[in-house]
C-alpha cells in the first residue's frame, strides 16, 4: 500500500514527495488493484481514499528527510520497521558506510 500511495502521491499537481520506484514496485508485485491505484487509475477521489494517499505521503516526506538528516550527524545504522511494500531504500542515497535494515517482521 505504501509505494502505491506514494507511486499516487508523486502524480498529484504539487506533489511534495518523489517515488519513481512506486508504480514499477507495485506493478512487479501482482496486485491489481494497488497497481491501479499506483498508476492513477482509478481516480482516488471514486475510491474515497484521497485522504489516505496525503497521509502516506506526508509520512513519507517526513522519514525521506529524518534519514538523511541523522546520517549527516554520524549515524550509520537505519532500521525501517514495517517497510511492507515500500521503496524508501532505493529512493534515498545511502551512504556507503550505512547499514540499511528493512524489517516488514515485529518480531
């Protein structure tokens, strides 16, 4: 759901996040519906769900500048928790010496 919303978010007039990952991670996974909703089609406002594409790209916008933010002041390990299906590790320059962990597991 995560990369389809923001696979939409990223179609909006004035988006205020980029995921060219989204669609193409959605569409790879099989899903027909969040590939459509990922590609714009439906219109989000027919399904009612306007609100939850603006939620998860406001979260997105706020984690894609929390990374880079604690990475610049010398953190080197990031553990994206409940990533699902979510493109945040290749949107995002990672440097060399991170150590990036994505966990869709709350164990």
């Amino acid at each position: 759901m995560a990369a389809a919303a923001t696979a939409a978010a990223s179609r909006q007039a004035e988006p205020i996040i980029n995921d060219p990952f989204g669609e193409p991670l959605v569409g790879a996974v099989g899903v027909e519906l969040f590939a459509r909703l990922a590609s714009g089609e439906p219109a989000f406002a027919d399904v009612e769900t306007g609100w939850l594409i603006d939620f998860f790209a406001v979260r997105a916008r706020f984690f894609d500048g929390f990374f880079p933010s604690v990475l610049s002041a010398g953190i080197r390990q990031a553990v994206i928790v409940g990533s699902g299906l979510d493109s945040r590790a290749y949107r995002l320059e990672w440097p060399a010496a991170a150590s990036l962990t994505r966990s869709i597991d709350p164990r």
